[in-house]
C-alpha cells in the first residue's frame, strides 16, 4: 500500500521510533501467508494452520531473538519484538496468540525466571520453534489470585528431584494456551516447598509430552475444545499426578534449592519475591494492549472506508444520495472512537520505549520496574476494553455488510474478546494501578494526623506524585500557560484540557487517600473499607491512565513537524480531548470544574471536531498503513479499488 503526503508524514509520527520494523512486517513477511482465513475452517486445520505460521515466522524473521539479551543468544531490540508482535494483531489474531504464547510467554519466562543453564538449554529450541511450550500459570480456581494457586513442587532430597502434583479439580491448569495439542513442554507455576517449609509461587519446567506427542505418565492433558473465537489457539488444561522432574527445572533466578537441599533467594520478603517474579513477564501484557490497538484499528479502517463510499438516502433535492460518513450520527460513533485509537496507540508507543529502557538497564532499579508495571497494567485495560467496545459499534456502522464472517468484524469481535480478562482482568488490572498511586502517595506524605493537617498538604504531596514521564517540560508549559477553567477559552486550549484531566486525577486520589485512611486504624475492617471504595478506586485509576495518554499524545504532536500533518493531528488530539471530558462530564460538573454550560457547550465542541476532521478521515485511516491483504474484505472489494 503506498501513502502520498499527509497520510504518509501522519504514518511516520504513528510508527515511532522502531517505525523501520513495522515496514518490514509490512513488505518483508508475506501478508497473505498471515491473513485470517476467509472460511471457517475444522478446527483442527485451523490449529495446524496457525502452528504452521508462527513456525514461518520463527524461521524467517528475529521476532523471537529480538526479545532476548545478547547474554541469551538474542539481539536486545525488546522495543522491536515487542513492535512486531503487535503488527501481527492485524493479521490472524490466531497467530500473534499462538506467537506471544510460545516466544512472549513460554520464552519470556525461561528468558525472565531462568538462569544461564536454563538459557543454553531450552532458549535456542524455542526461538527456532524446534521445542514448542506453553506457560501454565491460571488455575481453575485461581485466575487473577496467583499468589494463591494450589499446584505444588515439592523438593525430594532422597532423589534430587521436584515433585509436581495437582491435589485438587481447582489446581488444573486451565485455559493454557499450546497445551491441547502442540506443546511439549510447560512452564507451570507451583507452590514451592523444601524441607516442609512454603516458599510462595515459583515456575518450574515439567515435560508434558514425548517428541512423538505421547503424554508423559502422571500428566493429564484436556482439550478446552471450541471457544467464543482464537480458533487456531489450542488451549488445554494440565493436571499432574505426582510428577517428578530434576531440581535444575526450577527456573531459579529468584528462588534457588542448592545441591545440599537448602532453599536460597536474593529476595528475604516472599511477597515481594512473587511481584518481583511476575514483573519480569509485565512484556506479556504489553504485547496484549498492542494486538488490541492494531485489531480495533483494523476494524476501524474498514468502517471508515465503507462510510466514506456506501450512500444512503438522497439529499431533499434529490439531486444525490448521502455518504453514510456526512452523518453526523455517523461521525459520532466512528471518529471520537478513531480519535481515542490515534492516543492509545501513541502511548503504547511510549510505554514500548520505557519497558525497551528498563530491559536494556537505560532505566534501572525498584521504582522504575514498578512504574512500568502500572503503567502497562493500565494501558492494557483501557486499550483492550476500547477494543471490545469500537469493533462491535463499527460492525454496527457496517450493517448488514458488519455482520458477513467475511468482512471480518465478526472474527474481530470474537478473537479479541478475551483480551479484557487474559494477561490480568481490566477490572484488577485497574485496581493495581490506584493501588500503586497510594503507594507512592503515602510514600510522599506519612502523617495524616488531622482532616485540617490533610488537606493543608495534600495538594502539594499530590503534585509530587504526578509525574509526567512523557513530555514533561511541554506539559508544564501548556498547562502553565493555560487560560483557566472559566469559559470557552478552557476546553479550546491544549494547556487547558490537560489540567482538567491532571485536576481530576489529583482530585480522586487526594479524596481516596482520605477516605481509605480509615483501614489502618486497629479496629477498622479493611476489607470492608476498601470494597466500599473500589469504584473510587477504579476512577482514580482511570482518570490517570487517561491523563498518561493525553500527555503521550501531546508530546507526540509536539514532536511532529510544522504542517498539514501537524495540524491534522493537533485536532485529533482535541477530539480525543474533548471527548474524554464530555464522557466524564457529569463528574466534571458536580465538583464544580464545568459549569452547566460549558458542559452543554462541550458536546457542540466535539461536533464540530468531528466535522473539521470528516474530509480526512480516510487519509487518517491510511496512515494506519495497515496491509491490503490484512483487510481484505468483500466490505472493501464492493467499494471499488479504495487502496
């Protein structure tokens, strides 16, 4: 697909700093030997299909050694494993699960939780595909809980060996993804136990089957059959009975048993031992909010092209039929929406340097591992909820052309429903990040003696804790050049958006540091104090990650040379905006932010936005730069040759 001016400078901004990798997904691998298949296939033949690509890209591409230190046999470009990844989430989303299972979470963990040994030994058959995995951490009773799973490795020093047993239905490992049919090996996720003692969860690699398929003795394997969509994935439940591995399958990076029997780890505190663990794998949940983004942007390139050509109805004078997109009901289900993509993907780009920053040691140590893990936790969530949420109203905006399996809105839907709860729920993920926001409040202000003495300093302690890691210098300058929250000059000014939404979030957690108080004092039930506050909680949590974005998109437009490019994108952002603050208007107008009659005055504004940006919403489509082969549809093909 080739891009002339506007769109092409627009797909440069969008691309990022590893935009020369996403070319190269686009023109170097096949697309047709990636895209979805336009029939229903057995599934069976799916599963082969789908192994049959990711061994294709294995073979052919570094997408597997790119995510490894050179230390590991790998490259050290996480940034363009990471982005290759998330090209493919326009493709079969099939294959970029079967992908992120076998090189993102099979190998990350090897990669994360293993040591030289483990690196030399399984590393290569991995990257090549010579050794298939999966990663069996869900239980079926305990999903989100991990610190709380039943499976258990037990140490036998009379035979230097692990024991892994399933003691109940709920320690199955469920839904694990390669384990039905193709994996032979499993990174299971145990509670570890040495000389009677429980060390917490730790990851140990158990055989599952034999080179020729067989399953080994003591390993039960169950097919988790047909699902709501992700065909091609062969996701399976794996219970043991009584398995015995060598003590050197304990991925012991964090955890070790030396060869007199003794437990040893770096970490004293276990529960910080576990988070430390599970930090390692935080590229998982990066790699899910990316295929999101690119499957929404999809589903958007095709309701935005059809809207653009199909008609409907004809003018009063009848001298013409109407362009669904010349709607403004049109334009208000499809371009806030495509707004709102343009930001997320601009802060997922963001967060893939910072995690590409803490991988390399560019950024290292404690606060930066933690920083990056809320951050992904909440881009994830808003992203693939986004994505939930878009694809089904462009099928909607699609009618009965949304609804063919061959327009692919319906595999979409389907494919991508399951990222809102896999790689962490939205609703726990959420949680960790305002659970992280307190964390640092309460690190920047320890006594809250009085309710007088609390709101003396809280502004200034929450003025610590927001921090711009995205275009700081140019946030501040906005803001602080900003005309206020009196009139229409607000809403209109960048300065003047971002300290609506910087204001909300200091505002929510100032009141939810206060209103959680309460669960430290010694007869206080914290349970109950803290499910009173969960939806605060989840607001607070929320308006940050909104804000996040905001500031990455604005630090983007900034960036982006003077000129048409440049000023289509500024009115993006405004759309993005603005939209945001009219979603949340009702909070902005009860705590006084809004008057009455700016928050009526707001949905005009976004109005407007839309219709300024109408003319090119196809050019905004395009600089997706998404290939022809990727959306492909009967959709399109009826249009004419729209590429």
């Amino acid at each position: 697909m080739r891009l002339m001016g506007t769109a092409e400078q627009i797909r440069t901004v969008l691309d990022g700093r590893w935009g020369e990798v996403r070319q190269q997904v686009r023109t170097e691998l096949d697309p047709a030997d990636f895209a979805p298949p336009r029939d229903l296939l057995p599934m069976d033949e799916h599963r082969q299909r789908t192994l049959d690509a990711v061994l294709r890209l294995a073979g052919t591409t570094d997408f597997a050694r790119n995510g490894l230190t050179r230390e590991q046999g790998g490259t050290d470009d996480h940034g363009a494993s990471v982005t290759a990844f998330e090209m493919l989430g326009h493709a079969d989303l099939s294959v970029f699960v079967k992908a992120g299972v076998q090189f993102g979470l099979f190998g990350g963990a090897i990669a994360g939780l293993g040591t030289q040994r483990h690196w030399d030994a399984y590393l290569p058959g991995m990257a090549d595909g010579s050794l298939l995995g999966c990663f069996a951490m869900t239980e079926t009773g305990h999903g989100s809980d991990v610190q709380s799973l039943l499976t258990t490795a037990t140490y036998l020093p009379e035979s230097d060996e692990l024991e892994i047993h399933s003691p109940s239905l709920a320690a199955r490992k469920d839904y694990i993804g390669g384990a039905a049919r193709d994996a032979r090996l499993a990174a299971v996720f145990a509670q570890l136990v040495v000389d009677g003692e429980q060390h917490g969860v730790h990851c140990v690699l158990v055989p599952i089957r034999d080179e020729d398929g067989t399953v080994r003795p003591g390993v039960t394997v169950g097919d988790c059959g047909a699902k709501m969509g992700l065909r091609g994935v062969d996701n399976g439940r794996l219970s043991f009975d009584h398995v015995r591995v060598p003590r050197h399958n304990l991925l012991n990076r964090y955890g070790t048993i030396d060869d007199d029997g003794r437990y040893h780890s770096p970490i004293e505190s276990a529960s910080r031992r576990f988070f430390t663990m599970l930090g390692t794998l935080v590229r998982g949940r990066i790699s899910v909010a990316g295929g999101a983004g690119a499957a929404t942007r999809t589903a958007l390139t095709l309701a935005i092209t059809y809207a653009e050509h199909r008609t409907q109805f004809h003018v009063p004078s009848g001298e013409r039929e109407v362009h669904l997109l010349d709607y403004r009901a049109h334009q208000a289900k499809l371009l806030p929406r495509l707004a709102r993509s343009y930001a997320l993907m601009l802060a997922q780009n963001a967060l893939v340097e910072q995690m590409h920053r803490v991988a390399t040691g560019e950024e290292d140590g404690e606060d930066a591992q933690r920083e990056l893990e809320a951050r992904a936790a909440g881009i994830k969530a808003l992203t693939t909820e986004h994505a939930t949420q878009t694809i089904q109203v462009c099928r909607e905006a699609c009618g009965g052309a949304g609804y063919l399996s061959v327009n692919r809105f319906a595999d979409l839907k389907a494919d991508t429903d399951v990222f809102t709860t896999f790689e962490g729920d939205n609703t726990v993920l959420l949680q960790l990040v305002a659970k992280g926001m307190l964390t640092s409040y309460s690190d920047a202000f320890h006594e809250l003696d009085t309710r007088g003495a609390f709101f003396f300093g809280a502004r200034q302690v929450t003025e610590a804790v927001i921090e711009r890691t995205v275009g700081g210098s140019i946030i501040q300058r906005l803001i602080s050049g900003s005309p206020g929250r009196d009139g229409d000059a607000a809403l209109a000014d960048r300065g003047g958006q971002l300290d609506l939404f910087e204001d909300r979030e200091k505002h929510l957690l100032e009141t939810l540091a206060m209103r959680l108080r309460r669960a430290g004092g010694d007869d206080a039930d914290s349970f109950a104090i803290f499910n009173d506050a969960q939806p605060h909680l989840l607001l607070a949590a929320r308006a940050h990650v909104e804000r996040v974005v905001l500031e990455a998109f604005v630090a983007a437009v900034d960036a982006t040379p003077p000129g048409e490019a440049r000023e289509l994108l500024d009115t993006v952002c405004d759309l993005y905006a603005l939209s945001t603050i009219a979603q949340d208007r009702a909070w902005f107008v009860e705590h006084g932010r809004l008057s009455a009659q700016q928050s009526k005055d707001l949905l005009g504004a976004v109005d407007r936005r839309c219709a300024q940006l109408r003319p090119h919403a196809q050019t905004l489509v395009d600089a997706f730069a998404i290939p022809m082969a990727w959306r492909e549809t009967e959709l399109i093909a009826d249009l004419g040759d729209v590429s």
